[in-house]
C-alpha cells in the first residue's frame, strides 16, 4: 500500500492519479477525498454527465464534481496525437462507498505522461472498447500496447479476448479494429 495524501492507496492507476493530483496541487480544498475526486474526474472523461458522477459517488453535489472534473483537466498536460513505440495500459478496482468502479489509465511507456484515463461502473466489452478507441485517438501508429498483470489488469478487456495473439507482431489496436469492424469480439475458437 502506498499513502498518498495521508490515504493508503494500493499501487496502481489511482495512486498514479491521486499522487498526481497532490503533486500538481489540482485541488485547492480538501473536504472530500482527493480519491473520490479524482473518481469523478475520471467518470465524467467517460462520458458520464455531473449530475450522474454526483449520485454514483455519493457526498459531491454535481457543482462539486464538475468543478473537479475541470481541474484534473485543466492541470493536466496537453495530450497531443502523436508517434507512440509503446502504451501502458492498467486499470483497478475502486470500493467508494459500497459501490465498485473500474479505473482505466493509459501511459506513454518512453515519457511516463499520461495519455487518457476513465473510470466506469461496470467493466463491460463496451467499457473495454470505448476505452481502447480514446487511446487509439490519440496515436498516430499503432503502438505495442502493455498490459497490466494482476491487480493492475484491465478486466474489461478480458471479454475482448485481446491477450491471445493471432499473430505473433499483430498490435492490439489492430484488432480493435476488427472488432469495432464486426461490431462483436471475435471468438477464441475461430
């Protein structure tokens, strides 16, 4: 467990994102966690609107979650589309409350910055797909996409079937694609 910010957070996105937060001085109060602010961000880069994030993390009005949303993204460096060798891929399990989320969050491996993160209830194919497609925006190639291992496993995309290869260089981004193409994951069997 690492302790950010007086929390003890287990290694992964969320204390990636939290210590960012903290270091870039993102939040001027503190009266909710910066966890369940850096939550709400990350639902509501997902698509979810502030009134939504607000009744699904309880204890933040939806100004409150909008005025986080806004500054994780304002203090956040500009992601610019770019040539990528490689991109770090990990998500984890956030309790808030008696409710569950899954946090996403995607890493430039050569710089470290970061390139996208979300947060859903669930970890559905679709969480998984819109995911990779928000990643897959911002880079020009199609890098090499590495995928965290136990608890920094991203589960949505367990359902997409990406960890089996069909070819020994094929990039995941490239059978995205064709899934997005065929609009259902493709079946081990075939």
């Amino acid at each position: 467990m690492q302790t950010v910010a007086g929390e003890a957070l287990p290694q992964g996105p969320l204390s990636v994102l939290v210590g960012w937060a903290s270091s870039g001085h993102a939040f001027k109060r503190n009266r909710v966690s910066k966890v369940k602010k850096v939550l709400a961000a990350a639902l509501c880069n997902s698509g979810y609107s502030y009134r939504d994030v607000a009744g699904m993390v309880g204890g933040m009005s939806y100004i409150a979650v909008r005025d986080a949303y806004i500054s994780v993204i304002t203090s956040l460096p500009e992601v610019k589309k770019s040539h990528r060798r490689a991109v770090s891929i990990d998500g984890t399990d956030v309790a808030l409350e008696e409710k569950q989320f899954h946090l996403w969050l995607a890493r430039d491996v050569d710089s470290g910055s970061i390139i996208t993160f979300q947060a859903s209830p669930g970890v559905s194919v679709e969480d998984g797909v819109r995911f990779l497609s928000e990643v897959a925006s911002q880079c020009e190639n199609k890098p090499l996409l590495r995928l965290g291992h136990g608890a920094s496993q991203p589960k949505g995309l367990v359902n997409l079937d990406l960890y089996f290869a069909t070819e020994v260089n094929e990039s995941l981004i490239a059978r995205l694609g064709r899934l997005l193409a065929w609009g259902r994951p493709e079946s081990s069997a075939a």
